[in-house]
C-alpha cells in the first residue's frame, strides 16, 4: 500500500501540472483577442479543449474584475458561443457572479439562462433577494434585466 501512494504523488504532480498548463492556454488564447471580429478565430483556438477545461477557465475568468490583459470580455464571448457543460450548480453559478461580476458582460448571463434555463434563473432570484446587500443586489437584479425577467 505503501509503494501505491508513493506511486502515485507523480501521477498526481503530472495532473496538477497538466491542468495549470491547459487554463494557462486558454487564458492565452482569450487575452489574444482585441475586437469582436477575434472571436470566431479565438473560439476555433478554444475547440480543442474539452467541456470541463473550458468551463472550469472561462467562467471563473468571465466573472472577474475587467483589467487590462485579463481577457474578461473574451472569456465570456467564447463561454457564452461554446456553451460548455456547466461544473458546478446554478447556486453556485450565481452567488459567484454576486462577488465581482462585471455586469456590463451580459454573455455570462446569457450562458447561464442556456446552462439552467431562464426560469430556473427566475426561481432562485426570487429565492435569495431578500437575503442580499448592496452590491448583491444590483448584480442579482441585472441578471433579471439581461434576462428580460420582471420582479
């Protein structure tokens, strides 16, 4: 058993070192683009990750604090056209986006409502309203209004 673990501290060094390799690659090739028409060529750089990969990269990224060289925008135009599976639940989804979300990047809003429906959406809006605050608040009810929902 002893020799097992051992055995296995590579595999998992190897892994880890794969997996920071391949979101490193798709950071790079978001922040690649600079206007709109970079899009297709950046989301047929993007194809050749699979699902997870994609998600678990650009949707953190998506949700950020825009800055220069971050690649905001981009990782959620590329989200939001390649529709990867979703790897964590609406809940999740939203109390991330109530963080830091840009709310003037309505794609991370779009790829949610295809990920879990817009009524889904609705639902768990109307959920947790009354327990936010402040900045909470504002994004929760831009997400609404990208979503064309009436509270």
């Amino acid at each position: 058993m002893f020799n097992n673990t051992k055995a296995s501290i590579p595999e998992i060094q190897k892994n880890t070192a794969l997996c920071i390799l391949m979101t490193n690659q798709v950071l790079e090739i978001v922040r690649s683009g600079n206007t709109l028409r970079d899009l297709p060529s950046i989301v047929e750089k993007l194809s050749v990750f699979n699902e997870s990969e994609l998600f678990d990269t650009l949707f953190p990224n998506s949700i950020r604090r825009q800055s220069p060289g971050k690649g905001v925008a981009f990782s959620a135009y590329a989200l939001n056209e390649l529709n990867p599976k979703a790897t964590i639940s609406l809940e999740e989804a939203i109390d991330s986006l109530l963080l830091e979300w840009d709310i003037s990047i309505e794609e991370v809003v779009f790829y949610l409502s295809k990920q879990f429906g817009k009524e889904n959406i609705e639902l768990k809006a109307k959920e947790i309203k009354g327990s936010l605050t402040g900045e909470e608040i504002v994004r929760l009810e831009t997400i609404e209004y990208w979503l064309g929902i009436n509270t």
